[in-house]
C-alpha cells in the first residue's frame, strides 16, 4: 500500500517558494470546506438554480455562488495573493498588495451534474503577479507556461486533489479528518489508449477532421485504428480529466457550427490551461487541435478555446485530421 503523507509534508519537499506553497495551502483548505458543502446537498438546501446568469450568460446554481464565494474569500486573505479572478465574475478582484501570485479558478466546474449527484470539481491557476504595482487584468492575460501550479479537486465517491508544482503530478485523498493524504506519488497518462471521451449528441456540428476522427474510433477493428474504442463522458471536465489522468483516454471539447463565431466552450484560464499543465507534465499533450493549450496567448480573461487533450498518440491522431483539413 502506498504510504500516506500529510500536504504539508509534500509542499516541505517542493523546490517552489513559500509563498505558493502558502497559497496551495489555502486552496486546498477551501477545497477541503467545498466539499463538505457539496456533500450536504439538499441536507442543506444547497441544490437548484440560484434564479440568475453568470457573465458567461450560464444559468448559476446556488451551489456556483457559494463555492464561489467561499474560495474568494479565503485566497483574497491570503497574504501571497495579489489578485484572483474566476470564470463566475466578470472582473478580477485584487487586494491591494504588489507581487506575489494571481490565482484564476473555476470554483465548481460541471456545477449542471450537481443535482443529481454526479461528480464535480474545482479547477485552479497560480501564475506570478506584477513586482511594484497592483495587477489589472491584462496581467492575468499569460500563457499557461508561465503557471507556477496548477490544480484541481474533485468532489465524488472520494475527494481528491491534484496537483502539479514544479515537475510532475500527485493526488491526495481527503480523509475523515479533513487531512490530504498522499495516495497516488506519480500520475501518468499512457502514450496509447482505447477510449474516449466526448459529447456524441453533437456530432452533426463538429468540423470534418473531428467526425473523420471519432468515425475512425466508432469503426473499432474493422476500421482505419484497427482496434475496438470505448466512448465515456461524464460532462463534467473535471471528471473526465481525472478519469483519463486515472488510466488513460482523450478528452475533446472541439468548435461546433451552432455557435460558429465562438473558438470552442471551455475556458482557456480557467479550465483549458490548468488541465493542460497537468496533463502535460504527467506525460501527455493538450491542444486547441493543432497547437498546445500552453502555447496559446490570451487576448481576454473569458477567452474560449476548443480542447483536445489525453494519452499523446491519440492527440496527435487528432492533430494529423486537422492539419489534413
């Protein structure tokens, strides 16, 4: 059995600064509170829809504007934090300090799964902030490469979170007494896979290299892979993410011609280039279809982007249809 460790005792061995070990401190504090709150439920009268939109034009639920608050409030009394911003506000908030760190999160991705019991998560950026100054937004406008960690929890039959500092992946468990132990060391997502994961009620509106690829993964042995594809898709990212970083698949959220002038769905801050930094550094690839997710530059903090993202044959497949047009 794998030996259990405390974060904290994790984040003592890390080579990144105390100040993001601080701040990864109070994200997994908050995520640890989350999913006391998601677990309560109805219990607590927490399900349903909150009766207004995000700026995403997304119908909140209530359980969005308290997970949302309750991570607001613990990273901007977070002494490193300079800044945070969150797929639920239109705006970033700062705090008033100079350098440090500037945290983007979706604070309840796959929130639409959460009243009937489905798995659902939080997703998190840390990237620096500027020396001598307060932030504005254009300094939250950085290429996932310059993430100094990324991470995510997910609230399902356990509670996990994953991480990634300066190399490599882990994943604690949170046990009964709100402590993250250290169940998986090493996350690795194999080269090769037989599933995938995507939303097959809009295969009317991909483009062309995204149907000739799963068309090629429907036609299982007699077709052109010349192997049997299994199809999963939980509809929350973080589910499906971890799934994938679990035993390996592909992920792909790609553009679709009923909102042609939009790149994609997912959300290239806050969703698209933390995943991407993990799965990357826990050996596998993440692009738009052709480009990797951490290469991308961000011209606005709501900017969305289509996902490929998994075992690295597999997105290069995927690569190879759209390169071919």
């Amino acid at each position: 059995m794998t030996a259990l460790i405390d974060l904290a005792s994790h984040l003592a061995g890390d080579p990144s600064s105390p100040a993001v070990k601080t701040v990864v401190t109070e994200i997994a504090a908050a995520c640890a509170r989350i999913s006391r709150v998601v677990a309560g439920g109805a219990i607590l009268g927490n399900l349903g829809a909150a009766g207004i939109t995000n700026v995403q034009d997304e119908e909140q639920k209530k359980l969005d504007i308290l997970t949302n608050d309750l991570l607001s409030d613990a990273l901007k009394a977070c002494e490193p934090v300079a800044g945070i911003a969150s797929e639920e506000l239109e705006h970033v908030e700062t705090t008033g300090r100079h350098g440090g760190y500037l945290v983007t999160f979706d604070p309840l991705d796959g929130s639409s799964n959460i009243d009937v019991n489905v798995s659902v998560g939080t997703i998190f950026s840390i990237l620096p902030a500027p020396e001598g100054r307060e932030p504005t937004e254009a300094d939250f406008l950085q290429p996932g490469r310059h993430q100094v960690g990324a991470g995510y929890a997910v609230y399902g039959p356990q509670t996990m979170l994953v991480l990634t500092l300066t190399s490599g992946v882990v994943g604690f468990t949170l046990s009964a007494d709100d402590r993250w132990l250290l169940t998986h060391a090493k996350s690795t997502i194999p080269a090769d896979t037989a599933e995938f994961a995507i939303n097959m009620s809009n295969q009317r509106h991909w483009a062309a290299p995204i149907r000739r690829y799963v068309d090629g993964c429907l036609q299982g042995k007699e077709g052109p892979r010349a192997k049997n594809f299994n199809m999963r898709w939980v509809a929350s990212m973080v589910a499906d993410v971890h799934r994938i970083l679990m035993r390996g698949g592909i992920f792909m959220y790609p553009w679709d011609a009923r909102e042609p002038t939009k790149p994609g769905k997912l959300r290239l801050m806050y969703e698209a280039n933390p995943m991407a930094l993990i799965v990357e550094r826990a050996g596998g690839k993440a692009t738009d279809g052709v480009t990797p997710i951490l290469d991308l530059a961000p011209s606005k903090l709501h900017q969305r982007v289509p996902v490929v993202l998994g075992s690295a044959n597999e997105v290069d497949e995927v690569a190879r249809e759209t390169v071919a047009g």
